[in-house]
C-alpha cells in the first residue's frame, strides 16, 4: 500500500482519459509542462472543452465517466467528432 496522505478517486481515471483524448486528437505524446498548449491545438472545440473539463485541477470539477459517455455519444450522432 502506498503511503500518500492523497485520496484517489475514479477522477484521476478522467483526468488520465482526457490525456489519452488528447493525445489521439493532436498524434502526440502529452508533454506535462505544454498540456494546456496541446488542448488548444484541437480544432474541435466539442472535443477540445470536454478534454479541459476532463483535466481540470480540482477533481471534483472533473465530469464522470458517465457524463463523458453521454457527450462523446451526442458527439458521434452529430458527427461533430
């Protein structure tokens, strides 16, 4: 067991989801320092605002995978993605 005085919750998985998100929409690695940078390079702005919500400081700002869910399915049916 790790001792970190942290608890983890299923946002750090969001917060992961939304890298991996990001990495798909721009074909690169996220680079910790330039992330924020790298969010903007998407032209997509659905995709682009669900990935910042997705890596927002504050995890409990942060969506569920739920509400990701349902977005990325409103997304697919307007073909907006």
């Amino acid at each position: 067991m790790l001792n970190c005085p942290c608890i983890l919750s299923n946002q750090v998985d969001v917060y992961s989801f939304g890298l991996l998100l990001c990495e798909m929409c721009v074909r690169e690695l996220p680079v910790p320092q330039e992330v924020r940078c790298q969010i903007g390079q998407i032209t997509n702005g659905a995709l682009r605002g669900l990935i910042e919500q997705c890596v927002k400081r504050d995890p409990e700002e942060r969506p569920t995978m739920n509400d990701i869910i349902y977005e990325l399915e409103q997304l697919a049916q307007t073909k907006r993605m």
